[in-house]
C-alpha cells in the first residue's frame, strides 16, 4: 500500500562487498605464494628467496588493512546506533511480512512498551492504524542518491496514522516510511513523530478562528515588528464593515481607511498609543472602499510574547454610525445663525476637499469648469448672507436704540424684568453682538476673495485666447495650494518668494495656463516633502524649503521661472519628465501626466517652450515661455 521496489545499493551491502573483495584478494595472494614452489624446478634459489619474501610483506600489509578495516566498521556502527538511539522521533524497522524487527528507545516511549515486546508484533493495522479516509493526508517525496550514481532515488512515504499505545491512550503520529534492508532482505524503515499536542493546538486555533469569524465586530491583527504596522489578519465582519475584500486589506495599515475629515486629534492618540505600545481606544471617521462614511469606536491592544517582546498589535473595529447620527440629530434645534455658519463651514471644507483631491490625481483638465460651478454654487448662499447681514446690523441697532428708550424712561422696571435682564445679561449682549456681526461680515467678504480668485484660475468659458494677467493665475492657485503650503507642528511652512516683473497682458488660454501652473507647482511641494521627510527638525529650520517664482519679458515672450530648493533630479530622469504616463511616485501618487500635458499646453497650444534644468543636490527649475501675442 505504501511502497515500490527499492535501491538494492546502499552503504551497508557497499561495505559487505569491500569485505568479500578484500578476502578474494587474500586467496589470490596465497596462491601466489605457491607459485615459487611450482617454479622451483626453473628458478634459481634466489629468485625462490625474493618471491617469497615480497608476497609475505604483501600479506602483513593487508592483514593491517583488514585489521583498519573492523575498527573503522566498528566505530561506524557505534556512531550509527548512537543517532538512533538517542533520536527523539521513534524509528522501527519493520521486515517484508510487516513484522516489527528493531525498535529504538523512543518508539518504546511512543508505544509504552519494552523493545522486546514490540519485535515480531505486525505493525501495520496492529501497531499504527490509519485515519479514516476523509482525513487522510499522504505526501510521497523522492530522496536523490547521494554521490555519483545512476541508481534512482528512493521513494518516501508520509502520512498520519493513530499509535496504539500500552495502558495509555492512543496517539496522532506523523509516519514517514521508506525502503532498505534488514538481515540481507528488503524491509521497511518507519520514522514515527507524535503530533497529538500539535494537532489539539492546530483544533484550538481553528476554534478560535471560528469564534473570531463568527463575530459582529471587526477584528484585525498588525504586525508590530514593521514600522508601518501592515495587517495581516483581519476577520469577515470587518471586511463587511469597510467593503474591502481579505486581499485588498492584507498588507495595508489602517490608515487606509481615514479620509481628509479624520479627527487628527484621534489619528495621534492611535499613533502614541502605537509608539508607546499601550491600548487606546478612540472614535473616528472612517470611509468604505464605496466612498461612504461611517463612525468607527476603535481600540488597539498590544501583544507580547513569553519574552515580553512586543510581537502585534490587535485592532478591534465596531460601527457606530446610527449612534452618531442620533447625537448629531439632537444639535438640530440650534439657532439660525449658527446653522448658516455650520453649513458654510462644511462647503468650505467640502471645497478644500474637492480641491486636495483633484490637485492628487492630476485630473487637471476638469478642475476649471468643477471650480467654476463651486465658485458659482457658493457665491449665491454668500450674497444673501452678506446681503442680510447689513439689514441685521441695521436692525439690531433698531433693537438696541428701543431698549434704550425703555431704560430712558422706564429706569426702575418691574422685578421681573430686571430678573429676566440680569440672567441673560442684556448689556454683554448688547456689547458683544455688533462684534459678532463685524467678524461675520470680515469673514463672508474673505469667502468672496476666494470665490473670486477661484473665477480667475478656472477660466472654463475662455474658447479663444484673450489678454489674461499672468500674475493673477499664479497667485490664484497659490491660493488654491495655499494648505500644502502651511506648516504644522512637525514641519515649516515652505516659504514663497515672489520676484515678479513688469509683464504686459499676454494673449493665451488662461484656464490651461493655470493648469501649468498647478501641475509645475505641485510637483515642487511634492519634491520638497519629501526632502523634509528625510531631514530632522534642525536642519529644516537651518535650510527651509522654498519656491521662487520669477517673471520677466525676454523679447516678444513672457517668461516664468519657478524653481525650489528640492533634492533636484538625474539626468536619466530629467530625459523623461515630459513622456507621458512617466512617473517616478509610488503607485496612487500620481499618473505622470501632468508634465505631459503641461508640455502640450505650453509647446503646441500656445507654441511656447517649456524645459527642466536640474542637479542632484541643488533643486530644480521650470522655464515657461510664452508669447506675449499671437
């Protein structure tokens, strides 16, 4: 059932046949000793004397060798039943009719019974018992011969079987069998390992993984050794809760799933809690892979092993989005005016979103007309409101001038209302709200900067060429970039320094213009981020990043210069900036047409120029030239 025809070579039958070669050899020398004796009638007494002489040393010599000979084979078969018997696995060598015919000290421990008892017990289906068929698994390897030969490998059987054991229970063991030989016929060598404990934990963990599996809550497990924390377990409630499949999630950090509105507050407790290798728990705003949002009560807990070494960190994801909505339902009785501020902040950063996402995936040749619409779409709230707020202040003075009238000529009014005065504090009111209604007023005329300044970089309605204010496109998507160019707590500001000249109108397309502009600036941010990721807060502060952006006429061109203090590109790179689909970002950074189609824009459009000076080192330089008129 488990075997072939064996090798008949092996060591032990190399060894019988170097014995029997050294004893033929024996013979044949003594046969040669007779031959002076036969000879003697034609040889004269001296060479008798030589012959004779010579075939006994030769003899000495090789009883020396057979001599060499036994000490070697001893020592050999004492460091052989050595291995053996000292061998954790048990092994049993069972002869053809499956009689058991030697048996080593651990497969006594494995049976719970004396060698003497085993030998001549059949061991198939009376010693060892397979499993039942649905379980059984069987793996067959070839071993090669070893040295130069041209004999086959020998064929290896694997597979678990149940140990019947002496007055204990039986056992799972792993059996590996192969062929040799025993007493000068083929039997079998079977190396037996008990797996009983290793098959009850492999039982738990399945239990467990069921238990984990059959849960509501979202569970991951990160792997603490890498630096970036990548999952590498998560259970099917949470790819449910996010909508991403097991194989879109292994390998990624959970940051995969915050969105621009992510509490950052939450973000940096996860990532001290991570740093410091303590729990945390914290409620934040996630996002499916569909885009929808949802709110996500999250706890990380570390993992030690026996050591104390921190090995993973286990994620614990509930959603609790209904929750979140019933709280936020409860705010829907506040005032009018704070609605109207909650709402125009939430276009705001719906803009501010819009915009970090188009100028990220480069789809340049839409953001025109989308910001054009924004620009439009909040330019009609900001005018009623702008509008209402002069008929506010107006009638707030009103109010005010009324009250005074009554404190005039009613000083001592009824307990009641000085009461009702005293507890909402008519005088602060009095006070702090015409401030209120000057900062919202400093506030909407803010928005309609911006809303103006996104008018000017879009352009969407310009089909022809027309006299366009270089100056204005370029500060109107600076004032888009304007986030990417703030600093925070970890990093400076990057510094913008503007060396404008005197520059007459040019006659061009002010939206795809722009459109240059965003994509040669962005890529400058991007260069100089990365440079700061790799310095320390030092040596930001002593060579801050910077962009300069110059502007002259040379001849019948305008030119523009913007240049930044980044680590500059190669050569090899600086041939190939302008090819399309070239990149050298990572995967989801960028799909290297910017320069591509900034190169179309400037060259074929408008039958301009546009090249790359660069060093390694020493940032980079974009020069665009434009004709003043066409």
């Amino acid at each position: 059932m488990f075997f072939q025809e064996a090798d008949p070579e092996n060591k032990v039958s190399n060894i019988s046949r170097n014995h029997k070669k050294t004893a033929h050899n024996m013979i044949h020398r003594t046969d040669y000793q007779q031959i002076p004796k036969k000879r003697a009638e034609n040889s004269t007494d001296a060479n008798i004397s030589e012959a004779y002489s010579l075939s006994l040393c030769e003899l000495q010599q090789m009883e020396r060798a057979m001599e060499q000979l036994k000490q070697d084979l001893k020592a050999s078969e004492s460091r052989f039943r050595n291995v053996i018997e000292k061998n954790a696995d048990g092994i049993a060598i069972v002869n053809k009719r499956g009689l058991v015919c030697f048996a080593n000290p651990s497969a006594e421990a494995l049976f719970n019974c004396t060698a003497e008892e085993l030998l001549g017990q059949a061991f198939f289906g009376n010693l060892v018992v397979e499993v039942s068929a649905c379980d059984l698994e069987m793996a067959t390897d070839i071993i090669p011969q070893v040295g130069k030969t041209e004999a086959p490998g020998t064929r290896v059987v694997q597979t678990e079987v149940e140990a019947i054991r002496k007055q204990k229970a039986n056992a799972v063991v792993e059996m590996r069998v192969v062929e040799t030989e025993w007493d000068g016929e083929m039997a079998y060598l079977a190396t037996l390992r008990d797996i009983t404990d290793r098959k009850r934990a492999e039982e738990m963990l399945w239990l467990y993984d069921r238990a984990i599996a059959a849960t509501s809550t979202g569970f991951t497990i990160s792997d603490a050794t890498d630096p970036e924390h990548p999952i590498i377990y998560c259970n099917p409630a949470f790819e449910s809760m996010t909508g991403y499949r097991r194989q879109e999630i292994i390998g990624k950090n959970c940051r995969f799933l915050h969105g621009s509105d992510t509490d950052p507050a939450a973000v940096e407790i996860i990532r001290q809690a991570l740093q410091t290798e303590s729990e945390c728990k914290v409620i934040l705003k996630n996002y499916r892979k569909d885009g929808t949002a949802f709110w996500n009560c999250f706890s990380i807990s570390p993992v030690r092993d026996r050591l104390g070494k921190l090995t993973h960190f286990i994620g614990v994801q509930r959603d609790i989005t209904e929750r979140k909505q019933a709280e936020e339902a409860l705010h829907i009785s506040e005032a009018q005016s704070r609605e109207q501020a909650a709402q125009l902040a939430a276009t705001l950063n719906q803009l501010k979103a819009t915009n970090s996402q188009l100028v990220q995936s480069e789809k340049m040749s839409s953001l025109g007309l989308l910001l054009a619409g924004v620009a439009h779409e909040i330019n009609n709230p900001v005018s009623f409101i702008y509008g209402n707020l002069t008929h506010l202040t107006n009638y707030t003075q009103d109010l005010f001038h009324h009250l005074e009238l009554y404190q005039k000529h009613y000083p001592d009014p009824v307990a009641e209302i000085q009461q009702a005065r005293e507890e909402n504090e008519l005088d602060f009111l009095a006070e702090d709200l015409p401030k209120i209604l000057s900062s919202m007023s400093v506030g909407v005329e803010r928005i309609c900067q911006i809303v103006q300044s996104l008018r000017n970089f879009s352009r969407h309605d310009d089909s022809k060429m027309k006299p366009v204010n270089i100056h204005e496109g370029i500060d109107s998507t600076l004032l888009i970039l304007n986030h990417r160019l703030k600093g925070n707590g970890e990093k400076p500001p990057i510094q913008i320094v503007k060396l404008y000249g005197e520059l007459p109108t040019v006659e061009c397309f002010a939206g795809p213009i722009n459109q240059v502009f965003m994509n040669i600036l962005s890529n400058a941010i991007d260069a100089l981020e990365d440079a700061n990721n790799r310095k320390n807060c030092q040596e930001m502060v002593e060579n801050p990043s910077q962009i300069r952006i110059s502007t002259e006429v040379v001849g019948n061109f305008v030119a523009i210069k913007i240049a930044d203090n980044g680590p500059g590109i190669t050569e090899q790179v600086k041939q190939q900036i302008f090819d399309t689909f070239f990149t050298t970002k990572p995967i989801g950074k960028g799909t290297g047409m910017g320069l591509s189609i900034s190169y179309q824009i400037i060259v074929e459009r408008h039958k301009g120029e546009l090249y790359c000076t660069s060093e390694l080192g020493k940032g980079t330089e974009f020069t665009i030239k434009i004709p003043i008129a066409h």
